[in-house]
C-alpha cells in the first residue's frame, strides 16, 4: 500500500463495513505508523481489498482488514491475509493480535488465528458523581508514560501515542500519587477513551471522571480489551453502558500483556 491508495481503501472499508462516515484520517495515521504492514489486493488493475498492520516490537496487531463486498466470500480475503502473515513472519513478527467483528469468527482461525475472549465496548449514558483519590493531569510527556505503558501493554506505543498527542493536544491525562509515580494514563480523543491503562481500579474510575471534564464529539465510547470483572464493573458505575462486543484472537505467541490493567484499546484497528 502507498499513499495513494488511501482514497480507494477508504472506499472499500466504508462499503465493507456498511458505515456512512470515512476511515481516510485514521487509515492514514494508522498506516504512517508501519508503512511496510499494509498491503492491498489487486484484481484486473482495481484494488478490491486492503489489510494493514500496526509494528509493536514484540507483537503486531492487524486492524482493517476489508474485502470490497463485490469480491468477498471467494478466497481473495484468504489470499491477501496469508500474504501480510507471511510477510509479518518474514519480519520475525510470530505474535499476531487482533479484534474481529462476526464476520471474522469462521474467517481468522482458518488461518491459525485463536479465539482469546470477548471485547465489549461501552458508551456513556449518564455521569455519575466520584471523589477522586489521585493528582489527574495532562501531560506531554510521552517518554514516561511509555515506560508504564511497556510493562501493561507489552509493546512499544511511543510511535502511536506521538500521533495521538498530535491530533488531540492536551487530552493525554495521567494520574499520579503522592509521590508522583505514573498510576495509569488515558488519551480522551473526540469520540473515544483509549489507549486507557491502570495499576488500580481506583486510578482508572479517576482518570475516567477527569476525561469526563473534557468536551467529546458525542457521548464518548470505551472499547474494553477484556471483559475482566474490574473494568466492567467500573464502566458501569460511571454511567457507562454497553453497546458493541467484538472477538479478541492471537496467532502464534501470546503477547506478554498484563490485560488485567487495560482498560481502553486506542481502537479496534490498533489494540
Ligand atoms: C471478513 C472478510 C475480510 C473475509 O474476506 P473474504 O474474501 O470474504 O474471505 P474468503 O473468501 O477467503 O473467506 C470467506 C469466509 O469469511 C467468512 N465470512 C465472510 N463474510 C462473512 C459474513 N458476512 N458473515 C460471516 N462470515 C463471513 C466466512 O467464514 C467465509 O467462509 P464461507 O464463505 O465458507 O462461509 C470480508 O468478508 C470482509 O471484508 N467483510 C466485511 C468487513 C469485516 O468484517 N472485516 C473483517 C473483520 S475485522
């Protein structure tokens, strides 16, 4: 894939995934961050399909994968993911991630992908009071934030959480205690919390009413890695309610993640 596919990528997720709205800002933003993961999928000089996949170091997770609706259900899907796992193994990539809609359940196990669990996603309906226990504030400090980050998420996002500070300045929240140790941190982009990581449920229930004190281009959305006890439980006590579920898989080597204290992925696309 180069830059000048984005416009018709766009149209084949837009026409893939049946939605009105374009996927041309973050499909670029996503494919700057690993150009050489993407690939498209050519037919008689139209491309017809599309999969990409974000560099973490010691996994990868793949994100918008489509298929032009034209061409699906006739082994073209199949063709051009085995190329990008290939391609991915290549690069001594043996550790893939990634959340799938329905569509995707008969389709990723078919090429050595396994189901791991359930990701719900949650939107608020109503903000419910919380005394904070923890120092909130924004940051730009990337450098620090990444060093807890590594630990929880077992990657490197230093590359994505750049990007993000860049589109959405002033909304990386971090909470601190004390003595100024980094307890967790949230990026509140305009219609989604995430990345949103943790070391205590407390530290996430603050940062979560912190972002709340932001303005959002809608009610805001939170897509839970895991369905753990903690985190749903917290999304509910805000007022939050859930609205989406999607299907977490892992081919080969499961990423060390401590998924327990993920709260936010940045977005289906990048984990
Ligand atoms: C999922 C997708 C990428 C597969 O590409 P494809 O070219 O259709 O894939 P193949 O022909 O190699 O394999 C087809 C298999 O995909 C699955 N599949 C495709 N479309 C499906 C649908 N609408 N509902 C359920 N399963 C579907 C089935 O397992 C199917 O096998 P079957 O036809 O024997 O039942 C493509 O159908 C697509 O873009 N779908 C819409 C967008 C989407 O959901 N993207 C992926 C999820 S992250």
């Amino acid at each position: 894939m180069t830059d000048a596919d984005i416009a018709e990528v766009d149209a084949i997720l837009m026409a893939a995934h049946l939605v009105q709205s374009s996927y041309a800002k973050i499909l670029a933003r996503n494919f700057h961050l690993t150009p050489d993961c993407w690939w498209v999928l050519e037919q008689d000089g139209h491309t017809v399909g599309v999969v990409g996949a974000t560099d973490f170091g010691p996994f990868a997770h793949i994100g918008l994968m489509a298929i032009h609706p034209s061409q699906q259900s006739g082994g073209v899907g199949s063709i051009l993911l085995q190329h990008a796992l290939d391609e991915l193994e290549r690069r001594g990539l043996d550790s893939i991630t990634l959340y799938s809609t329905d569509a995707g359940l008969g389709f990723y196990p078919r090429h050595g992908f396994v189901w791991q669990g359930i990701s719900t996603e949650w939107q608020l309906r109503k903000r419910k009071a919380h005394s904070r226990h923890y120092r909130i504030s924004a940051t730009k400090d990337i450098a620090r934030i990444v060093a807890v980050d590594r630990e929880v998420f077992g990657g490197n996002r230093s590359a994505l959480l750049a990007a993000l500070d860049g589109e959405v300045p002033g909304r990386t929240l971090i909470a601190e205690d004390a003595r100024g140790a980094i307890q967790g941190f949230v990026v509140a982009q305009p219609k989604v919390l995430g990345p949103f990581m943790a070391l205590s449920k407390q530290a996430a229930a603050d940062l979560l009413d912190a972002a709340l004190d932001l303005e959002f281009d809608g009610e805001p959305r939170v897509a839970l890695p895991d369905a753990h006890a903690d985190a749903e439980s917290l999304m509910a006590g805000a007022g939050f309610v859930p609205v989406r579920t999607s299907r977490y898989f892992v081919r080969g080597k499961a990423p060390v993640q401590r998924r327990d204290l993920m709260y936010g992925q940045a977005a289906y696309s990048l984990g």
